[in-house]
C-alpha cells in the first residue's frame, strides 16, 4: 500500500467476500461503527478509515485547500477504494458522509453496488424556495463562532443535543470526548463544509439504490429533508426508525442492525 492507508487509518475486518464500507460522521471516527460491527463480520469484509483530521488519521496530511470543500473528503473515499481495489461495495455513511459517498458513487457508479444513509442532508439550511433543512444561517454562525470561541463549551452543548436521549448520559459523554478530541480549527472548518453544503442538485445524477434511515425524532436532520430525499433520490427507500437523535448506531445499534440487515437482505 501507498501511503493512503496510514493517511486514512484504514483499518479491514470481517471473514466475508462482499464489501461493507464505514463512513463515520462529523466530529466522529471509526471507533464509532464498534456497536453494529459484531453484526457484519461473518457475512462481509468490513473496510474502516477516519477522514483525514479525525480519529488516527495523519494530521498531517490536512491542508485547507483539499478540505476546505467536501470534494477532498470524496476523493479520500475514491483513493482509499481504488487503493484496495474496492468493487460491488455497499457504503454506510452516517450524516455528512451520506452525502460523501452519494458524490463518490456518481463519480464512480460502478464501485458501488448500495448506499445505506444514516441521518442524511443534502442541505442543513432552510432555503428560501420553500426547502426544510432544519437551520437558519444565523443558527449555525453561532454555532460556529462558539466553536471558535469556546470549542470545549460547544462540545458540550451540542453533544446532548445531537444524541437527544437523557436516559444515556455515557453516550453522551462519549459523543463529546469525540467532539473534543479533534483539532478545534479542523472541526470548524469541516462544521463549515457541512452545515452550508447543498447537494441537491446532484441528487438526480445517483444512480446506486440507496436506503435513507431516517430518526423520528432527529435533533439535527427533521423528517421533511428524508422525505424530500426520497422524492429526489432516484431508486431510493426511506425507512422511518423510532430511534432519536442523530446517531442511532450508537443509540440504537440493534434497530440499526437490523434496519441495515433487513435492507440487504441477509
């Protein structure tokens, strides 16, 4: 291998043949898939990496440029497939990294064989044509200026927010160790990539069947943008979980096991 692998901390499991690929979301690594993984091992080769600035990925390697927009985060995920010479994968992308392998799998349809999209947003913004994306603009200015000026107080305000269960505050800690554990000035700079991206226009332009898991109550992402994913989203299924907050495979890894088992039919 090149040096893409230790870049991305690449990291490969399981004892099956099919390909089952992990895309954490912002603020996370890979560590974060560890609830529904024991689920997968038998059946695929599991692929595991941390987007460059998160987890153990090299710091290094970090620039602004290539970051500064989610196209570097789409050719991380390019290069560590053709880097394994990846094909017929099934991509799990929780959140941002929905998107991510969304713009991937139109760059290169013939790599994948599903998408699986955990909290989806093609957009975070209410738009002025009429679309709910759940934020006004001045909302995530604050947020990002608290970032700027308070990063470990943002932490954790946000981290209750975003798993939106009470009765877990482990998991809760946990979310805001990961927050904290990344480089402030990264973090920033990747809340800016994803709170004012907009990908709906590409969204006619996927071609891979997709699966749009979608919390009832998603503290981050509301009902309205799954639905307008599923009308946009050619060959798409959206699957209403009871779970909340934003990240189910943590909250509620056997709903999302099954959920994900159920959809590729094991």
């Amino acid at each position: 291998m090149t040096d893409i692998a230790p870049r991305n901390h690449v990291t490969i499991t399981g004892e099956g043949e099919r390909i089952i690929m992990f895309a954490h979301g912002f603020g996370c690594d890979q560590s974060m898939w560890r609830y529904i993984l024991p689920s997968f091992e038998k059946d695929y080769r599991i692929v595991l990496f941390d987007y460059v600035g998160s987890g153990r990925s090299d710091i290094h390697a970090y620039t602004h440029e290539r970051y500064g927009s989610i196209e570097g985060y789409v050719q991380d995920v390019l290069e560590i497939i053709e880097e394994l010479d990846l094909a017929n994968i099934t991509f799990v992308g929780h959140s941002i990294s929905a998107m991510i392998g969304m713009l991937a799998s139109i760059k290169q349809p013939d790599r994948f064989e599903k998408l699986i999209m955990i909290g989806p947003s093609p957009c975070y913004l209410n738009e002025a044509d009429g679309y709910v994306g759940g934020f006004e603009r001045s909302d995530i200015l604050e947020l990002l200026d608290m970032m700027e000026m308070n990063y470990a107080g943002w932490a954790s305000f946000m981290a209750p927010i975003a798993i939106n269960d009470p009765d877990s505050p482990s998991l809760t800690e946990e979310l805001k160790k990961s927050f904290i554990a990344i480089n402030p000035v990264i973090a920033k700079q990747f809340a800016e990539v994803t709170f004012f991206s907009d990908h709906r226009e590409q969204l006619a332009s996927a071609s891979v069947p997709t699966l749009i898991m979608q919390c009832s109550q998603d503290s981050i992402v509301p009902l309205e943008v799954g639905q307008y994913l599923q009308r946009h989203l050619p060959n798409s299924t959206l699957s209403v979980i009871e779970a909340k907050g934003h990240y189910p495979h943590i909250s509620h890894p056997k709903e999302t096991v099954q959920l994900i088992q159920q959809y590729l039919q094991i």
